[in-house]
C-alpha cells in the first residue's frame, strides 16, 4: 500500500512540474520556491497544537487546488503559483513519507510515525481512531 500511495504522489507531482512549464514564470523559480510551503511548520515554535494546525493548512491539497483555481480564474499568475507550489510541496513530502501531522508529536503523520518517532504500541491503548499504517 505504501509504494502505492508513494507512486500516486510521484505522479501527482509530475504533473505540477508540467503544469508549471506551461506557465509564464522561469524554470529557476519552481525550485527556488518549492519549500517555502515548510515555513508553516513555524507554528510548532509556539506548541505541537498550533504546530500541527499551520503544518496541515499549509499542506492541504485541497487548498492548494482552491488557490491555483481561483489565480486561474481571476488571471492572477502569482495567485496560480502559490497553489500550484503548495500542491506540488504537499506531493513531493508525501511521497517522501511526510504526512498531514497529528497534534501529539511531529514526527507521527497520517501515514504513520516517522523514523525516530514511533511511540510504544501501548501507548494508543483505547483509542477509537484507527490510523494509516506506513507498513500495510
């Protein structure tokens, strides 16, 4: 399931690379500006509440289409990068395993704890919420 997941972000993300190239900006500045969307995780300085609430709003596909959307239908070519950069940062983390965070500890994401992360199984003990597994 994880090589699944991995190829369907991959896939996604060559997309925005050609989505990019269409249009009117240099090639230099999709690089330049791909990983301004992880200014968000400035959140977590404040607390891991607050962390992971700016972490998934910055990292929210969704989103990232409503801004390129509305750039695209309102000609506003920046408007359309922001989205687009967002979308093509939130595939390229996710592909790499970085997941939407949960707000008890960074390095534990949708797609599972990341390494280093991982808590005692125990320790979920009760809980009702199932959660996605990086290892099915």
């Amino acid at each position: 399931m994880k090589n699944w997941l991995r190829s369907e972000e991959v896939i996604q993300f060559l997309i925005s690379i050609l989505v990019f190239s269409q249009m009117d900006f240099a090639w230099w500045v999709f690089p330049t500006v791909l990983l301004i969307p992880d200014l968000s995780m400035l959140g977590y300085a404040v607390s891991t509440k607050i962390g992971a609430f700016t972490y998934n709003l910055g990292h929210h596909k969704g989103l990232a289409l409503a801004i390129l959307t509305l750039g695209w239908y309102g000609q506003q070519p920046n408007v359309e990068l922001a989205g687009l950069i967002l979308f093509a940062h939130s595939c390229m983390d996710r592909m790499l395993g970085y997941g939407l965070k949960y707000t008890d500890d960074f390095k534990h994401t949708h797609l599972g704890w990341l390494p280093g992360g991982a808590k005692p199984h125990h320790a979920n003990r009760g809980s009702t919420k199932q959660e996605f597994r990086s290892d099915e």
